[in-house]
C-alpha cells in the first residue's frame, strides 16, 4: 500500500482518510449504515507528526500519554526519540505535548520538553493540576514527576519522587533459549523502569499503576493523591516475575528478548489486579497475557504472579479501561494476522512478532474474558501500524490515542500521533448479564 492508498481509505473500509488541521474527526455509530467490516472509528486526526533529523537518522514518537482536562479538553504527550541512521540505536530528543478543546477534533503542540535522554511518560489529571510521570532509560530504577497548572502549556522542574535499587536479571529470564550476550545480561542489571500510559486506578485515595524493571520483571507503584510530587508518600512492590515454561517457550525466535511490561491495572470486585504484555518466544506465541494479584497492607505493596491467561493481542501494549455506565471493561490491542509465518524476507519484522496493523476493540465482564466489538483503525501495509492506544471514555464515545507509523518505513517507529473516535461505542456490546 502506497501513501495515496493510506490516506484514501476510507472508501473501501482499510483503514481511513487524514484529517487536516481545521477539520473534524468524524465515526460512523451501528445505524448510519456502516459495514460489519468497516473500522469502528471512520475517519481519524493527526495530533502531531515526527520531525525530520539530520544526518540520515530519524525521530518517532515512543510513548503514547493521554489524558481528560475536562470540558472537552485533551491532552497527549510523547517522547520523540532518534533513531541513528539504519539501526536498532536510539537517543533522546524531547517530550511532545499537543492539546485539544474540541474533543479532539483539532489538535496544536502546545510544549516541547527538552531530554538529554530517552524517556517514557505517562500523564494523570488531579485536581486542576495535570501530572507527568517519567521513567529515564538511562538511569535505574527512577521515577520523576513533572506538574502543569495550565493544561500542559508549561511544567515544573522534575521532582525524583521513586528510586530504587532494581533486582538483576539473570541470563535465563531473557525470555530466549539461546546462549545469553554477556553484555546484554550486565546491562540488564541496572534496570531502568518502563513507564508508559497503561491502565491506571484511583483506589482509597490513592493511585495506582505499574512499571517493569528493563521489560522484564513486573512491579506496582502506589501514591497518595494529596502527595504527588512528596517522595514519601511514594510506594513501590518488590518485583514480581512471570515465569516462562519451556512449553510456551519453544525458541522458534532465539535471541535477547523483552519479558513482562506494560502492566494495566485493573479493579474487580474491589480486587486489584495486573494484566501485563507477555513476550514469548520474541513475541512468537501472541494474544497471552500475565496475570498478577496486587495487594496494599497499608505499609507495603505487594505483587504475585497469578496465571497466564488468553488476552487478544496480550504480546504488544494493550489498554483496559472500566465503563461505569456498561459496567463492562474495554480494551483496544493489536491482533496478529499470520503467526504461522516464521520467515518473511520482504518484511521479517513484521511476521516474526511486529504485526500492528489491526487495532481491535473488546469488551469483557472481568477484565479475563473477552469479546470482540470490531476493529477500530487498520492498514493492509505491514510497514505501517495503529499501535500502543490509550483510551478516555467521553459520554457515549470512546476516544483513542494511536502511536501511528505511516512513513517512517517500520512498523515500530511511529512518525505519527493519531486521534480516532468510536461513537456510541457501547451499541457494540451484547448484553452479558445472566437471567
């Protein structure tokens, strides 16, 4: 698929048309005639697009932070991190904020963050204030925190609020069964925290959500709402791990390997639990997620690897979030299309663990069990994607942040943040309950 064919998509149902600035972002709901087959979201806004670099490298968006201000008013912010040249090296560049007040419709980079190093954030709306949690790769087990009192147009100084000591990863949790680098296992002893947008719950005044330790082991961090930027009113578990039976694990893929990240956390029941990204076999055995039990005694935080469990799409970033009005959980992943292929010299990338070309909406009764609503925004190209969501419920509308990559040439480096809208999202939904 060409670039032409990219953005006209929306005439044979692909994926859909950009959307300049000034326009507006427009979706189809069940009664307006739309095929079964038709993505859920139609048409879709560019939030921001990736700079050009110099010297034959390349800029792409890493994380994908979103948030609600209220009154129609979004906010998006990430990383913009630079590839060098034709490589798998990356440095740091800076943090890209753009906001909506129109619900998304139209969107301006309101803030550029300068960063010496490459980051992850996540971003948390709290009493008028907007918060900014970052987590350096270059410096381990670190947590900083930045605050805007203008919705993103300027921030604090970072505030260190976490630093720990992060426990070693050892050469067999690499998550491959080939013979470990030992490079790569001494750099993995000073693990630095993932820290992207992922599911996150206010519970008894506090906030929680979780980080792994270089993509490997899984912890859950806790703060007190009234303390965001004190230190000591921080928390943060001793690092679970997912295990990784041979059986799971048959080494189609050798090689270094992420494990266990990007952890949502949900609340069932007045449970807390933690449904992470699993990568098996570099991703080779898809739509397995980890589960874990998360449990606050009031002085520590404490995190138990649960089960694996059959989550759509679980081996790439998904997002969870709870609908108070369906009582239901929603979540938007990204679902493989062949598994099969071990080998694709044209795009080997893509057919071995990248596939991010269909993002898929579900919905669940438990946050376990899940069943399909429809896809929300896809392309045929497999250098391309719609990856990484996060989701805002918005009245009858749910909104979708997607780490998009058009022209970047792979399907990870996304060169665009995108917007996309699913109206009346919950007349995809079956009625569930039991009579």
């Amino acid at each position: 698929m060409n670039r032409a064919a990219f953005l006209s998509l929306a005439a044979t149902g692909v994926a859909a048309n950009v959307i300049g600035p000034g326009s507006r972002a427009m979706a189809a709901a069940p009664s307006e005639g739309r095929k079964p087959s038709d993505p859920l979201a139609g048409k879709f806004a560019i939030v921001a697009k990736a700079p050009p670099a110099a010297d034959g490298n390349h800029t792409f968006f890493l994380s994908n932070a979103f948030t609600d201000l209220g009154n129609g008013t979004y906010l998006a912010a990430s990383p913009l991190t630079v590839r060098l040249r034709e490589g798998d090296a990356v440095t740091g560049h800076s943090v890209l904020v753009a906001r909506s007040v129109d619900r998304g419709d139209t969107w301006q980079v309101v803030g550029r963050l300068p960063q010496t190093e490459v980051v992850e954030v996540a971003l948390f709306a709290f009493g008028g204030r907007v918060y900014m949690f970052i987590g350096p790769r270059t410096q381990a087990g670190i947590i900083r925190v930045m605050v805007s009192k203008d919705n993103g147009s300027s921030w604090s100084e970072p505030t260190e609020v976490v630093h720990t000591k992060p426990a070693g990863v050892n050469a067999s949790q690499s998550g491959s069964t080939g013979t470990a680098d030992p490079v790569e296992t001494a750099a993995r002893s000073e693990a630095w925290y993932c820290l992207h947008q992922t599911t996150m719950v206010v519970h008894e005044g506090k906030l929680y959500f979780a980080v792994s330790e270089r993509l490997q082991r899984l912890r859950i961090v806790s703060c007190e709402l009234q303390g965001i930027l004190d230190p000591a009113c921080w928390r943060i578990s001793e690092p679970a791990e997912m295990p990784l039976p041979k059986e799971l694990n048959p080494g189609l893929f050798p090689g270094p390997s992420m494990r266990c990240l990007e952890g949502n956390v949900v609340r069932v029941n007045g449970r807390l639990s933690v449904l992470a990204r699993a990568v098996i076999d570099r991703q080779g055995t898809a739509s397995i997620a980890a589960v874990f039990d998360a449990q606050d005694t009031g002085k520590t935080l404490k995190l138990e690897f649960s089960q694996f469990y059959a989550i759509p799409g679980g081996q790439c970033k998904f997002y969870i979030i709870h609908d108070a009005v369906s009582k239901l959980y929603w979540m938007a992943s990204n679902l493989p299309v062949d598994s099969q292929k071990r080998a694709a010299p044209e795009t080997p990338e893509i057919f071995r663990h990248h596939d991010r070309r269909f993002l898929m909406l579900f919905y669940s009764a438990d946050s376990l069990n899940w069943f399909p609503a429809g896809c929300i925004v896809r392309t045929n190209n497999p250098r391309q994607s719609f990856m990484y969501p996060s989701l805002i419920i918005d009245g009858n509308d749910l909104a979708v942040l997607s780490r998009t990559a058009r022209e970047s040439g792979r399907a990870h480096d996304a060169d665009l943040m995108t917007f996309h809208r699913v109206k009346n999202f919950r007349e995809y939904a079956m009625d569930l309950t039991m009579t």
